[in-house]
C-alpha cells in the first residue's frame, strides 16, 4: 500500500462581550436605516458548525462529513466497524482515516483497521518488496510476541486491554528516524501494511481477538503531533463499536 502522504492522501488554537458589543453599535457599517426610520443589522453573520450525519457513511476514498463512518474488515469483510469522525478527515483505501491535512511529519496523523495474516518482514527498510520471511501464528498473542521480538524498531510492552467490546493487546511501535534511505523511502514493518509516513513515525496498536479473528486497530503520530489533534483520535477510538 502507498504511503498516505500528503499528495496520495488527496487524491489517496482580550475583550469581553460587553466591548464587542459597544463597538458594534457604534460601528455606521453595521446598520441601514429602513424606510419607517428603524435601524437594521447589516453586519455579517457567522457560518454556523456543520451539523453531523446519523446515517452512517462507507469509509472509501473522498472526504468524510462529521458524524457516523463504518467500515468492514476480516474474512470477506465480515466484521463490521462504526465510529465517529470530527470535521476535516477523508477516507483513504477503505481502511484508514486520515486528515485532509496530510499523514507527514511532523505532526501528521491517522487511523487504519485492518489484519495482519502474511507475516513481519525481518529488514522493513530493504527487504520488503517481496513476500514476509516472518511468518506468524494466528493469536493476538502470536502477532504481539512477534513484534516485540523484532530489532529494527523499537517496541513497548504489550499490556491487555480492551476495545470496542473486545479484548486483546495494546503495544506501541517506534519506527526509525532514517527512513528516506530504505528502499523506495519505504519502511514497511509487515506485509501489506502502510509504511512509515515519516521519520520517528509512533505507531499505536490495538490487536484484538473478535469472535476467533484477529484484527488490528492502528493510529500513527509524532513526538510533535498537537495533543488536540490526538484527541480527535482519541474520539474515534472512543466510540468504536465492532460488530462479527
């Protein structure tokens, strides 16, 4: 899969009111007289905030309205995911979520659902342009040992926890600060995965067993993403329902 960089991603933070309002007043702009002598607002009007859609939207390739997204992962796509979405996200492949601000550094971000069933590669920087010489077990805990083991990349501890109303495990990856030098200025951690959208790129997992699948929620950032900017993750995450 491309990297969800800004070019394929779209295509792929005084006074009070009472002087505010006495400078309205006095503010010959704002006002017409009318033809019985009263005084009426011409000033300008704000747009008011988008309202968001209660009908869920497919998660696909264009830009998102705030409100409901679903999307569908494992086996023929038989394992359903809703969620909310914020302002300003678009759908990129059918599988992740990304601002229309772009996924690069530094202080890009994202969100991706998906499986890891093919395998890691044990060199993601030069020997990901063929099949994974890693291969993996079909448990949560197969798929989180196996990252922990790898040496190209950092890896936190998994610990357990619990998403969307099933549980699994929850471990973060580090990936390097060089990654302009691989192949292809690609670094590629597992078969079919993005790659690394740029430098110290944090990849957050949640690897979950649901109902006998494993899948694999995904959200990335940097050291200097804004922290508002992860909460409006944070949200996704928090009104994931997944449903076998």
């Amino acid at each position: 899969m491309e990297a969800l960089t800004d070019e394929h991603a779209l295509r792929r933070g005084g006074c009070g009111r009472r002087d505010r309002r006495r400078r309205w007043l006095s503010d010959p702009a704002s006002t017409e007289r009318a033809g019985d002598g009263r005084d009426v607002d011409t000033s300008p009007t704000s747009t008011p905030a988008p309202t968001p859609v209660s009908t869920p939207q497919p998660l696909g390739d264009a830009q998102l309205e705030a409100g409901i997204v679903e999307a569908f992962t494992g086996p023929n796509g038989s394992i359903k995911l809703t969620f909310a979405v914020p302002d300003g996200w678009r759908g990129f492949g059918g599988s992740c979520v990304i601002p229309v601000t772009g996924t690069t550094a530094p202080d890009g971000m994202g969100i991706c659902f998906g499986q890891v069933t093919a395998g890691l590669y044990s060199d993601p920087c030069h020997g990901s342009d063929g099949p994974a010489d890693i291969p993996i077990g079909p448990t949560v805990d197969d798929l989180a040992t196996a990252l922990s083991q790898q040496t190209e990349y950092d890896s936190t501890t998994p610990t357990d926890v619990t998403l969307g109303g099933f549980s699994g495990k929850r471990m973060d990856l580090l990936l390097p600060s060089d990654v302009a030098s691989c192949d292809l200025g690609s670094f590629t951690p597992w078969e079919g995965s993005i790659y690394a959208q740029g430098p110290d790129n944090r990849w957050h997992l949640w690897i979950l067993d649901v109902e006998g699948t494993r899948v694999v929620v995904q959200t990335m950032d940097y050291p200097s993403t804004p922290a508002d900017r992860r909460a409006e993750l944070q949200t996704m995450l928090d009104s994931l329902e997944i449903t076998p």
